[in-house]
C-alpha cells in the first residue's frame, strides 16, 4: 500500500528563513541599483518578482539553517516510506536545490515565475497532484490554513490558535512543532552592548571643558539618536553577510544566520530604528541630522561595499568612529578644534587595524575572511599600518600641546607629555591583544571591558585634568 506522501512548505517551516528576503538581500549585496529597480517594477507580481531576484542573487541554499524539528519529522517520514515532498511559495530554482541539497523527493511544488504558488494556488496544485486529504502537510503561515484544509494531517509549526481551531472542528487532526521567534533574538540583533562606541560623543564636551546641563543634555539625546541608527545599520549589514557569516566560526550564531530571527521582522525593525533615529535628530539641529545621515549613508556604503575593499574599510570603519566625534560637537554645538579630529582619526586608523588582526588571527586557515578582502598573510601589513598610527597619533598630540588653544586649556604643558605615556601604552596593549587573537571582534567594546585598558585611559584624563586645573577648581587641589 502507498503511503501518503509529506508535503513540506520551506519558507518558516523546513528553513528557519524565508526565500524571497534571503534573494532580496543577496542581490542588494551584489547590485543594489538593479535590485531595487526589480523590486518596485515587480513588487505587485510575486512570482516574476521571485523569478528575477533569483537573477540577481547568489543564494545558499546549502547554508540556509533548517528547523531541526521538521528535519527529524521528514527523516522519520521518508525512513517509514512517505515520499517527502518541498512545497513552496518560493521560486522553482531554489526550491529544486534545497530539495536536492537535503536528499528529498526531485518532484517539488514551487512559483515558476508565472503563477505565484501560496495559499490556495498551493492547495489546488496539492489537489490535483494527491487528492483531497491525499497528503500530509506542514505549514506555519495564516495562508497556509488553505492548504491545512485539504490535508489528511495537519503539522503545524508555531502558534496558530485560531486556525489550530478551524481545522480542529474539521475533524483535522493537527500535530503541534515549536516555531516562531523572540524579542530577545531581536535585541541580540541589534548589538546593544556596541552602545558603548557613542560615549566618543561625550569627547568634545569633555575636550572643552563644559560640563553644564546645556551641553550634556543634548548630546544625551544625540546618543539616543546614534544608538537607533547603529542598529538599523547593524541589522542591515547582518542581512547583507548572512551567507558569510554562516560561514564564520562564531558569527554564524547571530539571529539571521542561524533562523533565530525572521528576516522580515529584521526588515520592520530597520525602518522602525531609521525612524527614532532621524526624528530624534531632527528634533536637535540641522548640523547634527546631517551628520547622522551622513553616518548612515556612509555605514550602509560600508555594508554594500566598502567593508570588501582591502585598506578602504579600516579607513571608512576610522571615518564612522570620527563622526561620533562630530556628531558630539553638532549636537552640544560645542567648538571642536582640527587636531583632536586629526588625533583621533590614526587611532581609529590603529583601533580598525586591530579589529582584523583579532579576526585573522582568530581564523582557522589561510582563506581570506569571508566577506573581506584580508587573510592571514596580510597581518604584517596590518601591524605595520597600526604601528603608523601609533606614531600618528602621538605626533599630532603632541603638536597640539603648543597650540594657543591647549595652553589656554591646559596651562601645565608638561602634564600633556606625561599623559602621552600612558595613551601610547594603551595604544599598544590593543595592537599587541588583537595580533595574539586575546580580544573579541570589536576592539572598542573590548576596550569599554579592559580594566587594565581602563586604568591606563583613566590615569591620562587624570593627569589631563590636573593640567587643566579642574581638580584644583573643584577640589581646592
């Protein structure tokens, strides 16, 4: 006797993602400009919309994680004799590989470019092909309670409470799988523990000394505003490096890459993000909505290219850090003056250094990372650019301790050469960690985590201070 054949739908039920958002963002990795041309001339006809984004993508279906839960179910299934069919509203090309990848039925149920194949065009399809209650089917959508109906046995991945009761007074008996996501995924996602980067914002009122309500307040508000437009762009740049970081030893846990989180709840978040974060800035000044979109626009080229190009992405990765910098002043519309950004500019040249030398040495072979343009032979060159910066830093630093501006604000000079010690060793404590591999990805977090970090950055605003006389005005000192 034939056993029924286990019809399984793909995008939230045998994959932990969705097809469609998986194309949508590999073609905007590889031409942003035709993707969305695609996108807004065909948005409105799915299956064509499916069809040419597959075009324009370069999808991994080996790498796309399945729900363990319905991969056993299938295994068990075929194992009894049940032919394990995919049956999805994604386009053909894709479904056929994913079936072939996992060893499942070569006959698959899938758009074609013409017909869009969910809901009840699925239905019918299944109808035809086996029958009324002619299959078993597992699904997890609203739209998937068409299908659900014409079926011999419902499984159902996630909750579903009011189609879980139509089919149920149906006589459908209806197996139950876990499903669904978290908010915690979502907060994982946007990383809120790289808040710590905007404290670089609280640097030019620091720089100038002014330390009252007026200037702080603002700039309370400014991160609050960069906190939102970092996320969105994390979430963005974690969509576009889905198949790289599948391929990561430890990025491959992230939310997107592992199923956790559904593409399109990221998609909503990042237009939610984009809004706090330009409305709050709107709410400050023009300066500082202006350099907000500027660190967005540039964050997003980041994301869509630059982070590929050898030297280019330490630079641009230096550039975002020093627009926190600015940022700081727009928002606090305090005064900052040319060399504390070219000071900071080859320490965030040196932090940026540090930040591939930790992942090449973390890597486990010669390949070049993937999604970046280093491997492991290219550390030399990256210790050597960090030692430039180094030196960089410490030449500008110096240099300004005899301008009109630092003898005005620091009237004991020689306090200013003292603290050159400490900074530069802290300098170099974060190249020597990242080239043994002994820090996280990101050297600035690293660095918020760092005690002895800490106490050598703590032992120069200290000293800075004293040379600014602020211990003695507050403290008779």
């Amino acid at each position: 006797m034939t056993r029924k054949p286990l019809i399984l739908d793909v995008d939230g039920t045998f994959l932990r993602t969705d097809m469609l958002f998986e194309t949508f963002w590999s073609a905007m990795g590889r031409a942003p400009v035709e993707t969305l041309k695609v996108a807004a001339a065909h948005f409105s006809d799915r299956a064509r919309l499916k069809a040419e984004l597959v075009k324009l993508a370069d999808c991994r279906v080996d790498l796309m994680p399945v729900d363990p839960n319905v991969s056993d179910m299938a295994t068990e299934a075929a194992e009894q004799g049940h032919e394990v069919i995919l049956a999805s509203a994604s386009d053909q090309v894709l479904v056929k590989a994913l079936a072939e990848h996992h060893g499942l039925s070569d006959r698959v149920f899938a758009s074609d470019g013409t017909i869009n194949l969910k809901g009840q065009a699925k239905a019918d399809a299944l109808v035809e092909a086996f029958g009324e209650r002619g299959f078993h089917y597992a699904g997890n959508d609203v739209s998937d309670v068409e299908v659900w109906k014409h079926a011999d046995n419902v499984i159902m991945v996630g909750e579903q409470p009011e189609a879980r009761a139509e089919l149920a007074a149906e006589a459908h008996a209806v197996t139950q799988l876990p499903g669904g996501w978290s908010w915690r995924s979502l907060t994982k996602a946007m990383r809120p523990h790289q808040y710590v980067k905007n404290v670089l914002l609280l640097l030019p009122i620091i720089a100038a000394h002014n330390f009252g309500l007026s200037a702080f307040l603002p700039v309370l508000l400014a991160i609050v505003s960069f906190s939102a437009a970092a996320s969105c762009i994390y979430l963005v740049n974690d969509l576009l490096d889905i198949d790289a970081d599948r391929l990561h030893p430890t990025k491959r846990k992230r939310p997107f890459a592992s199923g956790a989180l559904p593409v399109k709840v990221g998609m909503i978040a990042v237009i939610g993000l984009a809004i706090v974060a330009l409305g709050v800035a709107a709410l400050l000044n023009a300066a500082f909505f202006g350099v907000v979109v500027l660190y967005m626009l540039l964050s997003l080229a980041y994301s869509l290219k630059l982070k590929r190009m050898r030297w280019v992405d330490i630079a641009t990765l230096a550039s975002l850090y020093t627009i926190r910098v600015v940022a700081g002043a727009a928002a606090s519309e305090v005064y900052v003056t040319g060399y504390m950004l070219v000071f900071i500019f080859p320490v965030f040249i040196t932090l940026g250094c540090v930040k591939r030398l930790t992942e090449l040495t973390l890597a486990t072979s010669d390949e070049r990372l993937p999604g970046r343009g280093y491997g492991r032979p290219d550390r030399s060159d990256l210790l050597n650019v960090a030692g430039l910066g180094m030196f960089g830093s410490m030449v500008v630093f110096f240099l300004y301790t005899f301008t009109d501006q630092a003898l005005s604000l620091y009237p004991t000079q020689w306090l200013l050469w003292v603290a050159m010690v400490p900074i530069g060793a802290w300098l170099f404590r974060m190249v020597s960690l990242g080239y043994k591999g002994k820090q996280d990805y990101d050297p600035i977090v690293f660095a918020m985590r760092d005690r002895h970090g800490i106490s050598l950055i703590l032992f120069a605003l200290t000293l800075m201070f004293y040379a600014a006389g602020l211990f003695h005005k507050a403290f008779g000192l």
